[in-house]
C-alpha cells in the first residue's frame, strides 16, 4: 500500500484532497504492476478487488433546472519576474493592454461572466498566475448548465469517440482525450495522439478540443532535448484544426512515486518551461496542468505548480467513492487558483450505476458553478478497466444519457 503514515493523518483531517486516486493501467498510458490507491479510500487490485479502508458521506445532490449556456473563460500565464508577459491573440500591448492582447504589459480584470457565455480572470501575483488570453468551448458542443462534456474512449477495446456519441444521439462533444508517451530523448514522432485524428474529426466541425496527455517515461531532465518534437506534434494536430489543449506530464505528483516518471520536482518545472517554450508559437495550444488529487497548498509547497511558462487552464485528476458533492472534492483546489480556467482532465466513478448517475448529476450540477466559477467542463473516463467497470454510455450502461438527456 503506497498511503504512508503521514497522508493517513491527511487523510482523515480532509479526506477529500490527500488521497491519490485509482490509476488504472492503459495501453496508451502506462501501467504499474503494484496496487494503486483509489481516489477515496479504496485499494484496487489488478483482479479487480476492492478493500475499504475509509468512508465519507458527501453532500447530497440538489437537481436544478438552470439554463445551458457555452462560457468563454480566461487563461492563465506564469512569468517568472514581476512584469507579467500575457499570451493571447490580439494587438494589445503596453500598460493596460487587453486580455487578448500580444506581449504586452497590461493587467486584465473582471469577475465571472453572465450566461451570456463570457468571463474574464483577475490577475494574482499570490499564487503565480497571471490571467491572460480565453479559453472556450467549441461552439454547440455537448454541455450541461455551461459545463462542457467530453470523454476519453476506451483504446484499450477499441471504442471510439463515434461509440460513445452515438450513443447518446451523435452529440458533439466538447473534448476528446487521448494518451501518449515519451519513451526516447532522441525522438518522438507523437503518433499515439495523431493516430486519432480522424477518428476526433468524424462528427465534423466545430471539432471537439484534443486533450493530449504526453508522458515522459524519460526523466524530466532530459524532456528539453525533445521539447521540438512535442512541438511539431502538437502542430500536426492543430493543423488538422483542432485546438489542442496539452497535458502534460499530468499527475506528475502520483507518478513520480510510482516510477512512471523520472526527477524531483525541479526536474519537473525546467520540464515544463521548456515544453510551454517550444509550443508558445502556436496560440492553438494550451497548456493544462493537471496534477493527481492533493491539496492546492501541498501542491504549491511540493514545488508542482509551474513557476515559469504558460499555464492555460488546471485541473485535478480525482475518481470518487460514493456520493460525494463537487464542492467538496475540487472546492479547495479552485479556491487555490481562483482566477484560472478549471477542467477536469479525467474522471469517473466504478461505482454502482446509481453512483454514477450521481457522479455524472455533480459533474454538470449548477452547484458545481458555484464551487469552481471558472468550470469550463469535464472529460469522462469511458473504460472498463480490470473488472472495474467506469462506462456510463457504451456496453450496456446509460447513465449518460439519463442524465445528459438532450443536451
């Protein structure tokens, strides 16, 4: 059991945040040969066994029957100096330019938007992040109360996005997620990720945003030597237009215990600088930090958080037990970065299908708005994975659709 003693402490102060969740093996991302800890409390053995070692009682689900709107949110961008330089298309410049300016100086401000679909950040110099350029949703894609819905389909069986969409009346979705790995320094050609490209392009355009999680099974040190590579990736991808938003080295805090990835957090960030560096040219790719499920404290004291190159939007890789409230799994990590664009980068439950239907209510609740006001939306983990069943629109299970409906 890889918990120590100290998480355990954790653990029952706020078991919310400390622990890491399942990470099941892929064939796309790599797999571990020990037992891995369930997002809350539970051990998951390669047979499929579950062994409880604690239980919460979240807060209950209150159906509301609030308006869909499509948000456009605001970026993040990290400087290492106390001038903030903003990424973004546009001609703003100078003092006081705009949010969607070039590399000017300015400061943008505002608060959430109105349904009217727009938001714009704040800039914090607290927790590192500078607000600059939009994120949006693609337009008429799949969403719930303007929480956009996406999924990750399961290549492990070979069921593509079109199984899943299909499914639920061929709805567009708004973002498909696939993964790959670094195995080299000396090359990476990214054809895990390029490889799906028709298949994201098959419901026609607006195309859903690529979510491409690349990890390094190469130590974080030696990521820079390959950074061009990543780049020219990512412009593959974005020349098929498609915006890309790139995850990169993602629960880089679980992993890193593990043995899927290689260096300290140092390592990490000269990992992550260089990667943003190589893809800042292309205003298509955004970067998506998204670290394994912990506190937003522990993450910035642990040195996770990049402090230097591009972060566009966040998010926080958790699997809940049970019934849990949105608020109380990602709220304390929202408040942590209050003023950046917040996705869920993977999710799901493997629970009874009145646990997933309830999971599934969270994810695009009105109540999920108000813990995270800067939610932009979600991909679901569409797998079935060693006699854990996560599926909720494809082999038989319809949670999806029950609670999607016509969205």
């Amino acid at each position: 059991m890889k918990t120590s003693s100290a998480l355990c402490l954790l653990a029952l102060a706020a078991p919310i945040l400390a622990r890491p969740k399942y990470q099941p093996p892929y064939s796309d991302e790599v797999s571990s040969s020990s037992q891995e800890p369930d997002g809350y409390g539970q051990q998951k053995t390669k047979s499929g066994s579950y062994a409880p070692t604690n239980t919460y009682t979240g807060a209950e689900y209150e159906p509301s029957e609030a308006p869909s709107y499509v948000p456009t949110l605001t970026g993040g961008y990290l400087v290492p100096t106390s001038t903030p330089a903003y990424r973004g298309s546009g001609s703003g410049s100078g003092s006081g330019g705009s949010p969607t300016g070039g590399s000017g100086g300015g400061t943008p401000t505002g608060g959430l938007g109105s349904p009217s679909g727009t938001a714009n950040g704040t800039s914090s110099s607290s927790n590192g992040t500078v607000s600059s350029g939009s994120v949006s949703l693609p337009a008429g894609c799949e969403s719930l109360n303007g929480i956009g819905i996406g999924w990750l389909p399961d290549s492990d069986i070979s069921i593509p996005l079109t199984t899943i969409t299909s499914a639920l009346g061929n709805v567009k979705p708004c973002f498909a997620g696939y993964y790959a790995q670094i195995t080299s320094s000396s090359s990476w050609d990214g054809s895990q990720l390029t490889g799906h490209v028709n298949e994201v392009k098959a419901g026609g355009t607006p195309y859903p945003i690529f979510v491409a999680s690349v990890m390094p099974s190469i130590p974080f040190s030696e990521v820079p030597s390959v950074a061009a590579d990543v780049a020219s990736v990512m412009n593959q991808l974005t020349s098929e237009g498609l915006t890309v938003w790139l995850r990169f080295a993602h629960e880089m805090n679980y992993y890193v215990t593990d043995g899927t990835y290689h260096g300290s957090a140092s390592d990490y960030q000269t990992a992550w600088a260089a990667i943003s560096k190589a893809v800042a040219g292309n205003d298509n790719v955004k970067m998506f930090w998204s670290p394994n499920s912990d506190s937003a404290a522990s993450l910035k004291s642990a040195g996770w958080y990049p402090t230097s190159g591009a972060v566009d939007v966040i998010g926080v890789d958790i699997y809940p037990n049970g019934e849990k409230s949105f608020g109380d799994v990602y709220g304390d990590f929202c408040d942590g970065w209050p003023n950046t664009p917040f996705a869920i980068g993977e999710t799901g439950s493997g629970g009874s299908s009145a646990d997933k239907t309830y999971w599934l209510q969270q994810l695009t609740s009105t109540g999920a708005k108000t813990a995270c006001p800067n939610y932009v939306g979600f991909s679901y983990f569409e797998y079935n994975k060693d006699g854990t069943d996560f599926d909720v629109a494809t082999n038989g299970n319809n949670e999806a659709e029950s609670v999607f409906g016509s969205s």
